[in-house]
C-alpha cells in the first residue's frame, strides 16, 4: 500500500493559482496517485503550443510553456 505524495512532491495550492495565472492559454491541475503527483497542462485554443505537457516538476513546466517553440 503506498502513502498519497507528500507537501514535498504535490504542488501547493498557491502554486497552481500562479501557474494559472501565468498560463492563460492553459488549464493547468495536478494530479495525485499514490505516491506520485504530476502537473498537467493543457492547450485551451487551437494552434497554442504544446498541447500538452505532464510533468512533476514546477521548474520544468514554467520553462516548457515559456519555451517559444514548445519541447
């Protein structure tokens, strides 16, 4: 049986809100099973790029939806 993620690996709630607020173009949520939280972010328009992109870390995501080009 595994422990739900830990204050260490799930994103806060003011971290979802930031991102969010960064991130128009995207609905953004975490996701939590078991042990494993993973944030997701998703394309709200056509054309946006990427379409998607899961990730655990904050740090990757931010830099993967400034990113010009996408991954």
């Amino acid at each position: 049986m595994t422990a739900p993620a830990t204050q260490d690996t799930a994103a806060t709630s003011s971290d979802l809100a930031s991102l969010q607020q960064e991130f128009p173009a995207f609905r953004i949520w975490q996701e939590v099973t078991g042990e494993r939280a993973r944030l997701v972010a998703v394309r709200r328009h056509a054309g946006t790029s990427p379409h998607t992109v899961v990730t655990a870390d904050i740090a990757e995501l931010r830099a993967v939806l400034t990113s010009p080009t996408g991954p």
